[in-house]
C-alpha cells in the first residue's frame, strides 16, 4: 500500500495482523500499522524504518518508488526497534545512505546495530537540505524514549511525529484521515497514550509548547492514521491527556473470587447512575486487560477499586493495577475504596492508603465487607455510590 499523501512525499508502511501483544504487552484486537514515509526530491529521504519482518515488502516499496535510484538519507525520529530494526539491512542495500540523528539515536544506533562512520548527528532547530526543501529537526526527549525527536517539513506543513499522535490499529485500505471512520482511531489513540505514553505528560506537554509556532497541516505518526482533517482534534487530545485532564465518569474495577465483592462493585454503580453519572465503566480485572482499565481511567475523573484480601495481600491482578496507575503519575482523581475478606482484613487498608500516595481525593470511608454480600452491603455500596457521584459531578 504506497500512498503519495504529498507532493513527493509516500506512504510506505505496512500492517501488523498476526501480532497478539504490543511489545508483548498490550493486546492488538485490530492489530496495527507501523508507518514509515518516503520523501523523493534531488535527495531521497526515508523517515523511519519497519520491523525486520517486513523488510522485503519494506525494499519493494522504496523501490516502487526510486526505481534504482540511491537512497540517502535515513532519519530516525525514534530507535525503538519496531522502528529501526531495519536499519542495518538497509545499510547493506544502500551502503551510500546516511543516517540522520541526534547523539542519543546514534549512540543507541551503535548499541542497536552497528557504528555507522558517516552518520548525521544533527542539533535542536538543525536543517537538511534535500533540493527544493528543507527538512527541520526538534528535540522532544521522553515522548517516549530519551532520543525521541520529530521531523519538520515546511514545504507541505507536514510533521512527523514517531509515536506521537499514533494509536493501535491496522489501516484498512485508507491511510489519511478523511478517507476513513477514525472512531476506533481515535478510542485506541487514548488506550495507546495511557498503556505506553501515560507517565510522560510533562514531556508531551513541552514538546507541545516548542511545536505550537509551527504551521502543521499534516501529522504522520509512525502508528494508525495521518492526521489532516482532524490535525487539530488530536492534538487537542493529547493535551488533555497529558495535563491528566477528564471527562465526568466513574470506573470502577475490582477482583473477585467468589462474586460478593463483584456485587458491591454493581451497588456502588448503581447509586452513582441514580444520583447522575452517565459514563461509568465497570471492569473485572481478572477478564479485562489493564490497558483498556487503564485507556478508561485516563478518560474520567472518577476511580472505585475493590479487592479482597487475598494471602493478607491485595488480590494479585488488583496489585498489579495499582502499580501500573502509580507509575503513570495520574493525577487529580476522585477515589473510592472498598475491601472484603472472610477472616483476615487487610485488602482495605492498603486500597485506603493510595490515594495518599497519589495525592488523589478519596471523600467518601472506605467499605470493608465481611464475608457474603447482603442487604446491609447493597445499601452501603449503594451509599458510597451516591456520594461519590456529587465529587465527581
């Protein structure tokens, strides 16, 4: 699928259909593309690289494009392997090519691949010239790798971004946003930003300030769509997410072994729906996958976790959530707690004491519940519900 998405500029990705897990983590129910462009003026430039895997219908693609051409530059805005592995086979194709970075990329490029003598090491605001344009580099460190960078071509206006603005998801057939339905883009941009951007919102927040003066008309990240129409719809997103911002809704996630702390989960939505919160998720950390609980905490203002003690412990995967949350620094959250055991409580006093070490809000007492679910439970579930729903209204 070759796309000139420009003048002289290609789209020369591939997508990914039979990967389960991202970085073999996060799950891919629709897989995902890994993007990469060719720009062809008096220079060829290729911004990016593919995994290895794809490498000969990665070459046949340039070489739709270039013919026998050389190729000469490759920059790479981010050394990630699912965007630089093929940077070696390359070299060996194209022995007369040069690769553009900054000092963190070639250093990696060397601990990666190989050291290359004849390298660019290009500086913040440092230009290339091509011909008849002239591609500008800045500097965005931690978004979301410490060598991340991005490419500028004021020319066409066209921003390539690295993983910034990108999102899981295989293209289907369209590759720019006019010419496809972006709603599960858009949703997998957020559950892409909380799963590996989440802990960078400083970063991201800097790099926005330093690109704002830039007139952009296009954004190719190196995953899902290039972004025309909704340029602006998205990086507006990622400034809501990186300043940790919310719509009003309640998540609400729990473990469960026997089903009694699962039916306080479902009392305390239901005084929450009653006293009027519209958007509350509930999710059975056992059967969904952090990184969706994690794409819907980034979402709303509101957060209720319950566990059973489990081993005088929290439950496993309830443990396992609270630290994929702490170590995304999520900030200003409403909480709510609640703990259940059958002879030895301890699940809500640990639940009790992250909110502190968040900074969150918790103004509701946490729940304990001994052993079965009853009436009395339902109404306390219910209660915490209802007084939740007004913090986060």
């Amino acid at each position: 699928m070759n796309k000139e998405i420009s003048q002289n500029i290609h789209y020369i990705g591939v997508n990914d259909r039979t990967t389960h897990r991202f970085e073999q983590l996060w799950p891919l129910p629709n897989g995902v593309s890994y993007n990469s462009y060719l720009i062809v003026d008096e220079k060829t430039v290729l911004i990016d690289t593919l995994d290895t895997k794809y490498i000969d219908i990665f070459i046949d693609k340039i070489k739709q494009i270039i013919g026998d051409r050389d190729l000469d530059y490759v920059v790479v805005n981010h050394m990630e392997p699912d965007h630089s592995s093929s940077i070696s086979i390359l070299k060996e194709i194209y022995p007369k090519v040069q690769i553009v970075g900054n000092a963190k990329t070639i250093s990696m490029i060397e601990g990666y691949h190989a050291s290359f003598e004849d390298s660019i090491i290009i500086k913040e605001g440092e230009s290339l010239s091509i011909g008849g344009r002239e591609l500008f580099f800045y500097m965005t460190p931690m978004l979301h790798w410490p060598e991340t960078m991005v490419t500028y071509d004021p020319k066409s206006s066209t921003l390539f971004t690295g993983d910034a603005f990108g999102c899981y998801g295989a293209l289907n057939g369209g590759v720019i946003d006019s010419s496809m339905n972006t709603d599960i883009y858009r949703e997998e941009m957020i559950r892409y930003y909380s799963n590996i951007v989440g802990k960078y919102g400083a970063a991201v927040q800097k790099a926005l300030t330093k690109l704002g003066g830039l007139k952009i008309e296009t954004i190719c990240s190196t995953h899902g769509p290039i972004w025309r129409e909704q340029k602006d719809e998205v990086i507006a997103l990622y400034d809501k997410l990186s300043r940790y911002d919310t719509d009003k809704g309640l998540v609400i996630a729990y473990g469960s072994m026997y089903g009694n702390t699962a039916q306080m989960a479902e009392s305390i939505a239901a005084g929450a729906s009653d006293a009027g919160v519209k958007d509350i998720v509930i999710h059975n950390v056992t059967t969904s996958h952090a990184s969706y609980i994690l794409k819907d905490i980034f979402k709303y203002n509101g957060l209720v976790i319950g566990s059973p003690t489990y081993s005088n412990d929290l439950f496993p995967d309830v443990g396992s959530l609270l630290k994929k949350i702490e170590t995304r620094s999520i900030k200003n959250r409403v909480f709510g707690c609640f703990g259940s055991y059958s002879w030895a409580s301890n699940a809500k006093s640990i639940l009790a004491q992250f909110p502190e070490k968040m900074s969150w809000n918790m103004p509701v007492e946490p729940i304990e519940m001994k052993q079965g679910f009853s009436n009395e439970w339902d109404a306390k579930g219910y209660d915490m519900g209802q007084k939740l729903a007004l913090h986060i209204k």
